[in-house]
C-alpha cells in the first residue's frame, strides 16, 4: 500500500484517467473502479466548488480556498500497478500535466518495486 498526496485538479485528472481506462474483463475493471471512486470529488465538493460540465470545454469548477479539495489517498499495490500503467500509457498529454505526472510516477514506480521485492 502507498499514499499519495494529491490537489484537487489532479483528482479530477486521475478520476478521468481511471474511469476512461480500456480493460478486458470485470476483474481487471475492479482496481479501476476502486481508484474511481478514491479520486472522485464527493457530494459535498462537487456543491462547493459548483462543479459542472461545459459543453466543449470540459470540467469546470470553483475550488471555495486554496488547497481545497486536497487529499491523502491510499492505493492498494494492484490500484498503484494499474496507475502506473493508466499514466505511462496515456495516448495523449497536457504538456502542462506533465511535470505532475512524472513525480507522481517517481513516488509510485519506486514503492511498486519494493512491493515486488516483498512478495518475491
């Protein structure tokens, strides 16, 4: 298990890029799904921050202060093994993303190798 820490913009990143993600099955689905609803803004965020879709323009939302919206989150090792895959095999990328993603990648790609180790 890792924690990540993680704003409320890149929630939603994480929230899209695991909801659009391609699987063969129901079982490879299910590390998806949990991931889903980690990242997923809850009832009470999604009111504060007026959170809503604009034709052609994609999700827009006001966050009420700053660092709202900001989490800790818990992945188990086949959610982090799945993350990892979802980002280094996006088809597209924000250049603005980028710097974002790639130290989410260095937290999660070092404890995906003691993960490995520890079951070897």
């Amino acid at each position: 298990m890792i924690t990540i820490h993680v704003n409320f913009y890149q929630r939603i990143c994480l929230w899209n890029l695991a909801g659009g993600a391609q699987v063969g099955n129901l079982r490879d689905a299910a590390p998806y799904l949990r991931m889903v609803e980690k990242f997923r803004p809850n009832d009470q965020e999604m009111l504060e921050t007026e959170f809503r879709l604009e034709q052609g323009t994609g999700f827009l939302w006001k966050p009420p202060s700053f660092g709202y919206g900001d989490r800790a989150i818990e992945l188990e090792s086949d959610e982090q093994e799945k993350l990892v895959l979802a980002l280094e095999s996006q088809p597209q990328i924000k250049v603005s993303d980028a710097a974002w993603q790639i130290e989410l990648l260095k937290q999660l790609k070092p404890a995906a190798r003691e993960a490995e180790a520890v079951v070897a």
